[in-house]
C-alpha cells in the first residue's frame, strides 16, 4: 500500500512550481496567475500577480526573483520596489503556453514550454489521442543568461518541464511530460546544453511503441488508453508515468516525480526503476522534498489543470508527506 500526503493548503487554482527559498515554500497559481509564499503557518500570502499566468520561479543570485509569464511569452524580473519588468522574450521561440523554468546559482535560467496549446487539444480529445501520428510537436528548452540574454536552444523535446541541476552542476535533467521520460544534457561552461541522453524511461518500450503506432494497433491502444484514463480507473494504475514537476532525494541520486496522470510522486532511480510511492489526494503538478530539515515531501495537487475550469473550482491543493 502508498503512503499518503497530507493535506496542507487548500482553495487553490492550479498551484504549480514548488521552490524552498528563505526558509519558506513559494509557489505559482497558474489558474489566478499569482505568486505565493507559506511558512507553514495560516494562509499563504500573495507576492505577485503576474500579467499573462505566473509560471515556473526562480532568484537571480542578488535576490531578486524571475517568473514565466505563460501566455506572455516572457519572463519577468521582480524589483525591489515591487515592480514587474520583462527579463527575457521568448514569445518568437514558443509554440504554446511557456512553462516551468529552472534558475541555477549563477542566474542562468533554463525555460521550457508546451510546443502547442494543450488545453485546447484535451478539452476536445483524450489525452491519448494526442499520440496519433504524427504526434504532438516537439519544442526545444531556451537557455538565458543572468540579463535575460537568449544563449542557446537545446534539441526539440516532448513537452519539456521540470528540470534539474545534478549537484554537480554538470547535467540538467528535464522531464519531458508527453515523452513520459526524464532526459538528461550536459552543461557546458557557457551556460549552454548539450546533446540529450536518457535518464530514465517511464513508460514500456513496448506500450510507448503501440501508443505511437501508426496503424490499426496504434488506434486500439489510444482508445484503450483512453478509457483506462478514467478516474475511476487511473487511481488503480501504476502506469504510466507523466513526469510533470521532478525533485531530487535527499540522496542526490534518485528524483522524486509528480505524475501528471495519477495522484501520487514517484521516486524512480537513474534507468527508471521505481524505488518509492506517496500518494495524493488528485493529480500532481509539481513536488520537492525541503522543509526545515530538507525531509519533507511537498506536492501541488489538483482536480483539473485546466486553468479554466481551475479558477471556477479552487480545488488545488498543496499536500505534505514526512519521509
């Protein structure tokens, strides 16, 4: 049986982004576009309303926070003085809403995106139907420099979203939600990164093979798929994995993983070998394992992450699991 999060939060749009800083968890509502902190205390308090959707977070190393306007198409730097100024354009790179971003020590943030407007594709199809050929588009991670400076473009990939410094700083490991994979680059001196290699398969070959067919066996197991991804159904299953928001152990070698399809994380070593399940309480976004002591399991939980239909429910959750 699962070990099972508590719930913490409650009311919340679509919170997204999980991040320990200054001794607090921060985090985005990407359904209110607004940007939290919680000490772990009373409510949450708002820091910013974010024009466009607050998204992925991060701090250059003077303090001062970055966070992706979605449907902007940018990201914004916060002042000191309150102030919301556009950091970087992305908006002639993006297919879609842009996504989680990754700041790392020296303020270089790593952006990644949908590749095409997802919501809208779900709202009129399952989920799975998005693998008939030729499948969803592909898109790359941007690579900024601390002034917002577009350095490089990694090669295309599947939805990429949360990411990863390896403690190192040496590779990047980026979860590529609709891949169902975690994928890892080189970082190079400059910033930049280099040619992807597989960290971790969450999906069998061989169901990845048939999902992505282009014949009559392709057809019937998106439509299998499909009715397997019932709710009722899907909080049954262990698979697949649809690796959203991703956190390291407090081993610095295995991730923890948010599933996108399930209530649950995922605590999958290098190769993906499952090693440890929590379960929530609804689909998870976003996770980290922080706290005082850095043992606590957060997740960011919700109903639908149709930011839409997200704002009429306020049924988002952060929940918490002591490992």
């Amino acid at each position: 049986m699962k070990r099972t999060a508590s719930i913490t939060l409650n009311g919340l749009g679509v919170p997204e982004s999980l991040r320990w800083h200054e001794n607090a968890l921060w985090f985005s509502d990407l359904a209110h576009g607004t940007v939290h902190r919680w000490d772990g205390s009373g409510e949450a308090k708002t820091i910013a309303k974010v024009p466009g959707r607050a998204g992925g977070l991060g701090w250059l190393p003077d303090g001062r926070m970055l966070v992706v306007s979605m449907d902007g198409g940018c990201v914004y730097r916060l002042e000191p003085d309150g102030q919301l100024v556009e950091h970087a354009d992305l908006r002639h790179l993006v297919g879609g809403p842009v996504n989680d971003m990754l700041v790392d020590p020296k303020g270089r943030a790593y952006v990644g995106n949908f590749g095409f407007d997802y919501h809208a594709f779900v709202r009129e199809h399952p989920n799975s139907m998005l693998y008939a050929p030729p499948g969803p588009p592909k898109t790359p991670i941007a690579c900024l420099a601390p002034d917002g400076e577009l350095i490089g473009l990694t090669e295309p990939t599947l939805f990429p979203n949360g990411c990863l410094l390896t403690p190192d700083g040496r590779t990047l490991v980026a979860a590529e939600t609709l891949g169902m994979r975690l994928t890892a680059f080189p970082v190079h001196p400059d910033g930049t990164l280099g040619s992807p290699r597989p960290w971790a398969a969450l999906i069998s070959p061989l169901l990845w093979r048939m999902v992505n067919h282009p014949g009559l066996p392709g057809r019937i197991t998106r439509r299998v798929s499909a009715a397997l991804d019932h709710p009722a159904i899907a909080k049954r299953s262990s698979s697949p994995i649809a690796p959203d928001g991703i956190a390291w152990h407090s081993d610095g070698e295995s991730i923890w993983i948010a599933n996108a399809l399930r209530g649950e994380c995922v605590r999958v070593a290098e190769g993906g070998r499952v090693l440890d399940r929590v379960a929530t309480s609804q689909n998870t976004l976003s996770c980290l394992v922080a706290g005082g002591d850095g043992l606590t399991l957060f997740a960011a939980t919700v109903p639908t992450d149709d930011p839409v239909r997200a704002r009429e429910l306020n049924g988002g959750r952060i929940e918490m699991y002591r490992l």
